[in-house]
C-alpha cells in the first residue's frame, strides 16, 4: 500500500521533471527560431496586435483604478502623520517598483497567455500544425516564435503604460478630490524617483514576467492534449501556472534588486 | 518497418513498396493506423525500427532542414480534417504554400489559385473563411492546397469522407486524372472500397499491425482470403470482430447485477 503511494508519487515526480524538461529543450526551439522573424516582421506586427495592442482596454482601465485606489488608502495612511504631501511618493514608489509589472503581468497571463494557449492549441487538435509541418513550414518559426517575441516586447511596454495610467489616477484622487497641491505632488515624485533603480528595475521585471508567462502560454497550447479537455486543462495551467511565476518571481526579483 | 504506441504495436515488421506514377491504396479496419502510416512516410513519427524511403532518401536520417526540403520538392498531403488555417480565406490557404516557397508575383499566384480552386469546383468560394465551409468543401480546398506546388506523391487521408456523391464522382475522377495527367504518385488511404478500388493500381490491406494481402483490385476482388472477402463485401460475420474484444454480454450484464 505504501510501497504504492511512493510508486505514484515517483511517478508523478518523473512526469514532472520530464515536462520540464520538453518546455526548456522547446524555448531552446524556439529561441532559435527567433531571427527568422527578421525575414518576416509581417507575422511579429501581427501578433503585436493581437497580443500587445488587445490586452491594452484591460491594462488602462485596471492602472487607472488601481492609481485611484492606491492615492486613496495612502491618504488615509499618511494623514494620520501630516505625511499627506508625500502621497505621490507612495503611489509612484509602489507601482513602479512593483504594483505596475506584477499586475501586469497577472492581466496579461489572464487575457493574453490564455488566448495564446487556445489558439496554438486548437491548431494542434485541428491539425493545422501538423498540415503545416507537411507543407514544409516549421510552425516553431511561422507559429510559436512571432507569438513568443510579441509577449516578450508587449509585458514590458503595457507595463509602461500601466505605470503612467495608474500615477495619473493617483494624480486626480489627490489633486481633485483630496485637495493635494499639484506642485507638492509632482515635486516629491521628482525628487525621490529614481529613473535606474525603480523605474528600470520595475521594466527588468516586465521583462522577465513577460518571457515566463508568454513561454509558458506557448509551451502549454503546444503541448496540450489535442482534445476539448485536454485544451481546457492547457489553458487553466497557463493562468495559473503563470500567475504562480509572476508572484514568486516578483519576491525574487525584488530581493534581489532592493535588497538592503 | 515497426512501429508501437507505448504497449500497443502499431505495425509489426511491415514491407510495402510505393511504386511510382501509381495511385496505391492502403486500406483497413478503423484504428489499424493508416493514418499513422501516412505520418510515418511524412516523416512527422519515426519508426521503432526499419526505414521508410522517399525518392531514394531514408525519411529519418535526413535532417530537419533536408526533411523540410524533400517534403517541398516531393510530398503533398491531404489531412483527413482539412487542417486549413482558420484565419485565412480559402483563396488564402490555397496561395499559401505558393507564398511560402516560391518567388513568383501575386499576379502569378493569383491564377494558379484560382486554377486549383476551379479543379475542386471551388473558385466561387474564395473568399469564404475556412470556417464558413462545411466538412466536405474543406477538404476539396484542402485537396487544391495539398496540389498547390504540383508535388510529386500526394497522400490522401481519407479523401472520400464526409463528400455527396457528386463530389465524390468528382473527387475520384480528380484523383485518378491528376495521377496521370501529371504523373504523380498517389497514395490513398480510405474505407470507401468502391471509389478507391476503381482507381487504385494496387492495394495494401492491413490489419494487427501486418500487410493482410496485398495485390490489384481484381486479385483482391478473387482472393480466396475470408479476411479480405469480409472487408471488401462489408459483411458483418467473419473472421473480422466487428465488437472490440470484451467479455459476452450475458456475462457482463450479470456481473453488473451481482454488483
């Protein structure tokens, strides 16, 4: 019986490691595949599109709440102290360093990598990758590598833009509704913002995220089960499995970088 | 050539020859892996062991890039799903081969998709979405892609499911004249024994993972096999189970009742 339980867990162990290793001989793949994308810059336009340009409505609306919402507990925080001036400060601070790449991030896994993960893999149970494999056209360059390097650019750039969305919700709470100066507000911004080590650390973290969640969204819709289940289960890995990394990434990242 | 899916043997030391400018047929019970076949010629599954050889060039040797390159000069396939991309048009898929591996203009490209579209019988639906077609269209759109760059040997998996019999007349007429008039090579994977018999040179029939007999329409049509005089005839009983082996069913019916 218990000899059993081990024999499972091993066997599940192994399982485990195997995937692991078929996702890293397949980023290898397709890292490879990645300048054929110079011949066909058409394909990586494209998927910007689809990826980058259509995940855009969720991060707006999300860093102008979030912006709003952060002013608005800080207020309640720092007036306690006669601190309110700073308010800025703690917006701007927060988002950069890690509110703007991680919630990126986790919308980006939820709309787009799940999207991605559907998509390569309904054109594997759909046998388009196999038809293509047949017309000699490697899908790993015409299907997996314009997607991968799309995700990779657009994380980082919908990460900017959720930056600068959610410091302009903070901006109207605390300038038009709680009364902050506007010179105070910017001011303090300017002053203790630093371009390298909040703002280019937060982009470093858009990166990474960016690269883990859309390999993971490919890796999951190339390798799903070629079945409505099977296809199910891919993209529900790809949210969380996705999600999972851009939260233990972020503790890493940031130890790493702000460590004292 | 063998070839196994984990426990299960697919094929069990096979021995077939394709002869060239010949429509050879490969036909079968369901799930006896003509399909898997037709991957293994493709290149897309590598055999257990033994080779399978196209145009004198050992499939599973070659690198990809060389895989890549005998599949262009020499191989079309048509998928018995269709397998078009659903976000193209059918104008679309039909030119997509042409614009991946040839220089030729759009103007050039044009034409030639509109020929292979007008062998089908599908030039007025070119600029439906592949979506839109039913099962049966698709795979005449599938069928003028798989012809788009005049391969050499077409694979045809399944090529008569799901067609009226107008399409079907037309499909097979098709197949038959576009062999010859080109001289290519076809091989035909199908259930259907009537239309692939009629165009078929030469037929294989597997079953259990073995060549059962193999031979011409009409040796098969005399063969003294019962297997073979079952498969042809479509008749129940024989020494092919029509059931999937299993226990009698008074048997199970009373074991669910004892439990």
């Amino acid at each position: 019986m218990i000899s059993d339980k081990l024999q499972a867990i091993g066997h599940n162990a192994i399982n485990r490691f195997v995937r692991v290793g078929r996702a890293s001989l397949f980023l290898w793949q397709t890292l490879l595949s990645l300048p054929y994308m110079i011949r066909r810059p058409g394909l990586l336009v494209r998927q910007l599109y689809y990826v980058g340009v259509q995940t855009l409505l969720i991060i707006l609306v999300a860093g102008l709440f979030v912006g709003m919402v952060l002013a608005l507990q800080s207020y309640i925080v720092l007036v306690d102290f006669g601190a309110e001036d700073s308010i800025s400060l703690m917006v701007s601070l927060s988002i950069l360093r890690e509110l703007g790449p991680v919630f990126t991030g986790l919308l980006f896994a939820g709309r787009a990598g799940s999207a991605l993960t559907a998509e390569i893999g309904l054109m594997k149970s759909t046998e388009q990758l196999s038809g293509m494999e047949m017309m000699a056209v490697d899908p790993m360059k015409y299907i997996i590598a314009p997607r991968f390097l799309a995700g990779v650019i657009a994380v980082p750039l919908l990460t900017s833009i959720f930056m600068a969305i959610a410091i302009l919700g903070g901006y109207f709470v605390a300038i038009e509704m709680l009364g902050i100066y506007e010179g105070v507000f910017w001011s303090q911004m300017q002053v203790n913002v630093d371009f390298y080590s909040d703002l280019m650390n937060g982009m470093i973290k858009s990166l990474v995220f960016g690269f883990v969640i859309v390999w993971i969204a490919v890796f999951e819709g190339y390798d799903c089960m070629p079945t409505s289940e099977g296809l199910g289960q891919a993209t529900t890995r790809t949210v969380v499995h996705g999600s999972l990394a851009v939260l233990g990434l972020d503790f890493i990242l940031t130890a790493l970088m702000f460590s004292v | 050539m063998s070839f196994s899916r984990g426990e299960r043997v697919i094929f069990d030391n096979i021995d077939m020859d394709i002869e060239r400018g010949k429509v050879t047929a490969i036909m079968g019970p369901s799930g006896t892996g003509k399909t898997t076949l037709l991957k293994l010629i493709g290149g897309q599954l590598k055999p257990d062991a033994g080779t399978v050889h196209v145009d004198g060039e050992n499939v599973h040797k070659l690198s990809q890039s060389a895989l890549y390159d005998l599949r262009r000069r020499t191989m079309g396939m048509l998928f018995q799903s269709g397998a078009l991309l659903t976000d193209l048009s059918v104008f679309d898929n039909v030119a997509f081969p042409l614009r991946e591996h040839t220089t030729l203009p759009e103007v050039a490209i044009h034409h030639l998709v509109l020929l292979k579209l007008e062998a089908v019988g599908l030039r007025g639906a070119r600029d439906l979405m592949s979506t839109q077609l039913s099962g049966g269209m698709a795979r005449r759109v599938a069928l003028a892609r798989a012809i788009a760059l005049d391969p050499e040997m077409i694979m045809f998996d399944e090529p008569f499911t799901g067609q009226d019999p107008i399409s079907m007349g037309v499909l097979v007429k098709l197949i038959h004249d576009m062999n010859y008039a080109l001289g290519m090579t076809s091989v035909v994977v199908s259930h259907d024994v009537e239309e692939t018999g009629s165009i078929a040179d030469y037929i294989y029939l597997i079953s259990d993972g073995k060549v059962v007999q193999s031979g011409t329409p009409v040796e098969l049509k005399h063969a003294k096999s019962a297997w073979v005089q079952q498969f042809l005839g479509g008749v129940a009983d024989g020494p092919v189970p029509f059931h999937y082996a299993s226990e009698p069913l008074m048997a199970d019916l009373m074991q669910a009742e004892k439990s």
